[in-house]
C-alpha cells in the first residue's frame, strides 16, 4: 500500500504540478505493475494517454478497465471508446468491426453503433454485412426521414453491389410508400425499366404507373404500361393494361392516334378472346376518329386467321371487305376480300351480293356470270 501510495503521489505531482505526462505515465504504470487491479491507476493512465495521442496504449488500457469494470455502463463506455480510437485514429477498419461487433452483441443494437458499423463496412467494401446491418437499423427506426435515407441506402447497395434487383425493389418500394415524390429513388427505379429481366421490368412499371396516374402524367404512365404489356403473359391481364392505355391516350393525352395503335394492340391480343368483339368496336372507333381505315383493314387481314370462333371470324372478313371497298374505294382489294370471305363461308349471301355489284362496276362479265350462277344456285337451296 506504500509503494502504491508513493507511486500514485508521484505520477500526480508530475502530472499537475511539473507538467511532465510522460513521467507522470511512468510513475502510474509501477502503480499499476505493484496491482494489475488497480483501477485508479488505469484511469489515470486513460486520461494521459488520450492527453498524448498514444492511442496504441490508450486502447491497451481500456481494455484493462473493462476487464476489471462490474458496471455494465462502464464497460460499455469502454469498449465504445476502444471501438471510436481504432477506426478514427488509429484507422484499424478490422479491429474496429471487431470491436464494434463486440458492443452490438454485448449490449445490443442502437442507432450510433450501427451507423458506426455502415460506415467501417462501406469502407471496406464488405456489401452483405452493410445490408444486414442496415436491416437491423431498419427495425429500429420509427422515425419516416431516417427509414427512408437507410431504405434508399439499402436499395443501392441491393442493386448496385450485391445484384440484387429484386430486394432494391422492394426497399425502393418502401421508400415511396412514405414518400412518393423522392426523385432520387423514382430515378433509380425508372432506371431499372430497361433490366434484362422481364420480371424486374414489370415490378418497376407497376410501381412507377401509380404514381405516374396520380399525377396525370400521360405519356410517362403510357411508357410504363408499355413494359407491363412485353412483360405480362395473361392474356386477360394484357387486355386489362391496354384498355387502361387506350382511356390515358384518348381522354388524358389526347392522341387519338396513339389510342388507336392500342386499340388495334387489343384486337390481336384478344382474338381468342370473348371481348374480341368490345376491341373491334373501338378499334372501328378511332379508326373513324383517325381516318386509319388502311390500318384497320390491314389489321383484320393479319390477324382474322387466328380468330377462334367462326362467326367472329366471318364478320372480320366482311368488315375488312367493307372497309376496303367502301373507305378506301379500293375496287381489287375488296373484291379480294369478299372472295376470300365466299371461300370461308360458302353461302354468304351478303359476299356473293357485294360481289356482284363490284364485278358489274368493273365490267368483269365473266365472274359476274359466275356470281349470278352461284346466287341461282343458292336460291334454289334456299327455295
């Protein structure tokens, strides 16, 4: 106890009264060297050695407080402090991680250990535990600008270090389910339409196209319909999109035109559909709004051979017969046409009657004396 004494006056003369750290350092290490347990002489060595930056033994000797310290607290403090020297100081990224490591499992997850975590992780490239870490700061924050700077942060990492689209997506959706107008997240998900993966393409469209109603923003909302469209392979689900498209382009963009090219996109998706016939209606719509007749009757023409009911498939031969004859006034195409609707139908009474006129108007006897025959024929049949 005298040779602590001593020690202990000693290294306090030269410390406060002589000015003299080194030696006061000196006197406080035989201190402790007479009782490895002396924690008085520990403190006294912490506070000299941040005093003269000798970080080395600064860490050194708190690692010998929290060895001796019964004080949950003080142990915490401690091992804080280590952690904080080794990454600023010192810059010993991996003894940090350590150390940090150490307080999160000891004393549990907080929001400046863990940040202090993201930042030695971001340092040192090491991309999954930055995510996990950020998880976990994610289940403790409750508070909206915090969850969305980490959830945009974790989206990126996602995205642009562990390839991972499919978790960016969803911490980008997160992010603007709180704010639907952060620009940097609405870019980076816009930036993922164009993904390899059709899959990808489509989840990005289904988030942006909410958005992009709301606001009324036509042509940025019909962009992302567009990549729903490629990307669903429901044919009713297809048909549910374009009619969405067709309403944004006629009453909110005002391109009738463009609702056209989706109206006629509609008619080739459903042909084997029971609403075929709601498409060629609208189709015939904006084709008289547009004067695209020539588009439709190419339209019909290309896609009336994968109509599956006959019936339907019939009235589309007649209409693009129609259609040429009577909008484009194009004589050869539309007697083409009705011949090919004769052939599917033979009794068709309406293609032999249009037939007739047509070849009477060109002066062609001799399938006008074949026409007459086949309509005495049918008459008969009918008789």
């Amino acid at each position: 106890d005298l040779r602590r004494t001593i020690h202990h006056r000693v290294g306090q003369l030269y410390e406060e009264q002589l000015d003299s750290p080194k030696k006061a350092i000196e006197a406080y290490k035989n201190q402790l060297d007479d009782d490895m347990s002396d924690i008085e002489a520990m403190r006294a060595l912490e506070r000299l050695y941040e005093q003269t930056e000798s970080w080395k033994e600064l860490v050194n000797v708190l690692r010998q407080i929290e060895d001796q310290a019964e004080d949950g607290t003080e142990r915490r403090r401690c091992m804080v402090k280590v952690a904080e020297v080794l990454a600023g100081e010192l810059e010993e990224r991996e003894d940090a991680i350590v150390a940090w490591r150490s307080v999160l499992d000891d004393f549990g997850p907080t929001g400046p250990v863990l940040g202090s975590l993201v930042d030695l992780y971001e340092g040192a490239e090491l991309w999954a535990e930055l995510a996990e870490t950020v998880e976990t700061w994610l289940d403790l924050s409750e508070d909206d600008d915090e969850r969305i700077e980490l959830l945009s942060s974790l989206g990126d990492v996602r995205l642009q270090r562990l390839e991972d689209p499919n978790g960016a997506l969803e911490a980008y959706r997160e992010v603007l389910s709180i704010e639907s107008e952060n620009d940097e997240v609405r870019e980076s998900v816009a930036g993922m339409l164009s993904h390899e993966d059709p899959d990808i393409k489509r989840q990005c469209a289904e988030i942006l196209g909410p958005l992009y109603e709301a606001e009324g923003a036509a042509e940025k909302l019909l962009k992302v319909r567009e990549i729903e469209v490629d990307c669903t392979e429901d044919p009713a689900e297809k048909l549910q999109i374009l009619g969405g498209m067709l309403h944004t382009a006629e009453e909110i963009a005002q391109n009738e035109e463009r609702a056209f090219a989706y109206a006629c996109r509609g008619v080739q998706e459903a042909v084997e559909e029971a609403s075929l016939p709601d498409w060629i209606d609208r189709a015939e719509r904006l084709a008289n709004a547009t004067s695209s007749w020539g588009e439709l009757v190419d339209l019909y023409e290309s896609t009336v051979d994968r109509v599956l009911d006959a019936e339907i498939q019939q009235s589309v031969r007649m209409a693009a017969a129609e259609l040429a004859r009577d909008q484009l006034e194009d004589s050869a195409r539309a007697i083409r046409l009705f011949e090919l609707a004769l052939e599917s139908e033979g009794d068709d009474q309406d293609a032999m009657e249009a037939l007739e006129a047509l070849y009477e108007e060109g002066e062609d006897h001799e399938a006008l004396l074949r026409i007459l025959n086949r309509l005495a024929e049918h008459a008969e049949d009918r008789g």
